[in-house]
C-alpha cells in the first residue's frame, strides 16, 4: 500500500446519534478529499484507503468472516489509526480471526453470526491486533493467552448505529425518506472521515467496465476498472465503504452519451484478495444507481470508538477443559458469600460469546464446538481477561462471584481466578483453586474490601 503525504484540518467529535458529526472547521481535510466543501456541497471524491491509516487488502480465504474483516479490519484499523494518527502496521491492525473463533461454532462458515455480534463483541471485549493474534485462517481456536485479551481491551469500542431508508430495517438509529437523501448521508460520513460498513450482493451483482466522459479528466485513472452496476438477490457478503467518486461514468444504457444518472459510484473495500475476479486490486466500485437495490436493508453501519480508554477492574480467569462447548460462566456483584441475584440485573456480566447470553440465564450465544480450547480433542488451558468496569459503577455488593456450570462428562479444572483493580493496584485472588466440576455449577465469591 502507498503512503501519501496528509494533514488535518479539523477535530471530529464523534456522538451515538448517527447523524450528529461535530466538525471543528468548515472544511473537510483535503486529506480524505481533492477539493474542499462544506457538508452540505460535499467535495467530488474521497478516498479514505488511499490514506495512511488504512491497512492492505487481505485475503479472508475459504472461511466466512467477511464481517470480522469489514468491521474491526477495514472499519476498526482506520477509524483508531486515524483518531490516533499513527500510520497503519501489523501492531496496529485488528485480528479479525480473534473474534471470529470464539463465535463460529467451531464451522467455517458459521450459521449464526450477525454483524451486530461483531460490534457487540467488540463493544465488550475489544480487539486483539494481528501481531498477538495473527490471520492463518485456523477458525478452530481461541485465543487463550490473558495478556493478549488484556491488551485488547484497550480498544473496547463505545458502541455502533446504523442508519437505513424507508425504515427497511429494524432497530435503525436514523431513516431517509428517499435513496437520493440516504446516499447523501453515506457521502457525507466519508467525506468527513469514516468508514462504513454495509451488507451487499456482491457476489451476484451484474459488472461493467468504467467508461471515459471526455468531458472532464476526472475520471481518466479509473477508466476500464470494474464497477457494479446492478445487484441481484444472492449470498450476503460484509463489506467496507471507503469512499465515493462522482467522476466515474457506467454507461448503463450504451449509447455513448454520459447522463447524470449513470455518473458517480461508492467506493468498496473487500476481502477476497487484490486478484479477485471483478475488481480493482482487491476493491470494487458500486454505482450510485446500484447501491440501493444492492445494499441489504440498506442499512448502513458506523462504529463509534473510545479516546484511550483504560479498564479499572479486571478480571483474570483460566480453566482446563476438554468440551469448551459445555462450559457457561459469568461474573457479578453479590452482598453476600452467596448465590448472587438472578441473572439479568445491574450486578451481572455475562462476557458475549464465552458464557451466558446477556439476561438470559443459562443461554448461551455458541456452542463453541466439541473442542478444548486449543482447538483439538485433547484438554488444555484457557486464560482469559475480562473487563469488569461497567459492573463495578454502581458499587453494589461486597463480593465478587465467579459462577461457572460444565454440564459435560468431561472435567472441567478452574485454575485461577483473581479480581484486578488497576487503579489501586491490588489483587484479590481465589484461594481455593484448583477446583474440578464435573456436571455441575458452581460458584466462587472474592470479598472485595473489609
């Protein structure tokens, strides 16, 4: 990937609502665009992979995690890069096989997985940067190493919206009345620097070639790439939106004559390689007249991600097991040395992915497959670090419980289990470990002061 000089004109403060975007300045960067505009007279084209802080094009092989690749790659890298202005490297890059292992059910192409798990993972256990967990395509392990789980946690994002049109899909935190309007929303979020994410047809969609309008010069690098001009009902594919070109033509009716419907295309970022048939070095044009019709529920996804966040309470765990997928585990505030308050209230964590469903006692998001945590047959131990914080601001309880339940045959061995507080400096720690459970559930309590 080529790095290109830059520099920014203006702070962006990014809010829940999505259609909030304070700009400090009038302008957009010239960083991310050729020319400058306010918000509403948006510049012609933005480019937000021909930037420093935008990783290299990746390959996500015969495994579906197109969605790890198009949310913490592509979306997660670019927006902390960039907040941070450091240019993109392996140590800063998220892992996007760190996440999905935990939650493919030990399948290559898991049936389950939505993109709003992957946000929700995140949002709750940050993400692991390729240089401690690396893309070899092995779906079948977890990460099992505390310190790496630790370091991600830094990177624990602050939640995400999604926006649609006509109200297409539910739970939408903004509608547009009309497609014009919705890609206009879309243009403005990149031209102010973000990367979306979207559900598309890709795969099925109809391909032409960028023609060359001898009216402007614009368009003369891209002329003969590949752009999608028509979508088509298929298998649903995550991708990333990196930026726009009003330049672009398709000449969708070949008469040879560019006509303002047929000018413009968004701007894709994929991950099935720089040599994938119908693209442009591993990305793809989507014209504007397509984007509708091929985005699902054209629905629009943002990410919004912390300022050096740093977690309070901590808590480290590791057991051994045989059947990772017999195991469900929580952690909660308790007054007393006792089982705790039913699950779903204030006091309960429940990490998304490795133990309990949020509020759902005893239901568990994955089966995590008939495996150890290694990814083998044979038992092996897990150690994980989970983010306590949010569950210790009420300040409700004076013991810490651990509550674990094996509902296999198989033994499964709790070997540590300690309580952190990065702020004091203290630790307080299980005692009474090792402990093995073998088709039960228990429940382990630390008092947390005198």
């Amino acid at each position: 990937m080529t790095m290109r000089p830059f520099f920014v004109s203006g702070l962006i403060t990014f809010l829940k609502s999505p259609r909030i975007l304070l700009l400090a300045g009038l302008c957009v960067s010239a960083f991310y665009a050729g020319d400058c505009r306010t918000r509403d007279q948006l510049p012609h084209s933005v480019d937000l992979s021909n930037t420093p802080f935008f990783p290299p094009v990746m390959d996500q092989g015969e495994i579906g995690s197109c969605d790890w690749f198009a949310v913490v790659y592509y979306q997660m890298t670019f927006l902390y890069n960039r907040q941070y202005q450091r240019p993109v490297a392996p140590e800063n890059t998220f892992s996007p096989q760190f996440g999905y292992n935990i939650l493919n059910n030990a399948g290559s192409f898991p049936y389950n997985i939505r993109v709003d798990d992957v946000y929700k993972f995140v949002e709750r256990h940050g993400c692991a940067v390729l240089t401690e967990s690396p893309y070899d395509r092995n779906y079948l392990p977890w990460c099992t190493d505390a310190a790496v789980w630790r370091n991600a946690l830094q990177y624990r994002t602050a939640g995400y919206s999604f926006f649609t049109f006509r109200d297409e899909s539910p739970g939408a935190d903004d509608s547009f009345g009309s497609e014009e309007a919705f890609l206009h929303e879309m243009k403005s979020l990149l031209s102010a620097g973000e990367v979306l994410v979207i559900q598309s047809e890709t795969f099925a969609g109809f391909f032409s070639r960028i023609a060359d309008d001898p009216a402007t010069g614009e368009d003369d690098p891209f002329i003969g790439e590949s752009i999608l001009i028509k979508g088509k009902n298929g298998p649903e594919h995550t991708v990333a939106v990196v930026g726009y070109n009003d330049h672009v033509w398709a000449d969708l009716n070949r008469d040879g004559v560019a006509q303002a419907a047929e000018k413009g295309a968004l701007k894709i970022a994929d991950s099935i390689g720089p040599d994938a048939p119908d693209h442009n070095r591993g990305f793809l044009w989507m014209a504007y007249s397509a984007a509708g019709p091929s985005i699902f529920q054209h629905r629009v996804n943002r990410m919004i991600i912390r300022d050096r966040y740093v977690p309070r309470i901590l808590a480290k765990l590791t057991l051994n097991a045989q059947e990772r997928d017999k195991i469900r585990f929580q952690f909660g505030r308790s007054p007393k040395a006792e089982p705790p308050l039913p699950a779903g209230l204030k006091s309960v964590f429940d990490p998304y992915g490795l133990g309990y469903e949020p509020c759902t006692a005893g239901v568990s998001l994955i089966a995590g497959g008939d495996l150890s945590f290694g990814g083998g047959k044979e038992p092996g131990d897990g150690s994980f670090t989970f983010d306590l914080t949010d569950l210790d601001a009420d300040g409700s309880g004076d013991y810490w419980y651990f509550r674990i339940t094996n509902s296999g045959e198989k033994p499964v061995i709790i070997r540590e289990f300690e309580i952190l507080d990065t702020e004091e400096g203290f630790i307080i720690a299980d005692q009474g470990l090792p402990f093995t459970l073998v088709q039960q559930e228990v429940y382990r309590s630390l008092k947390l002061r005198e």
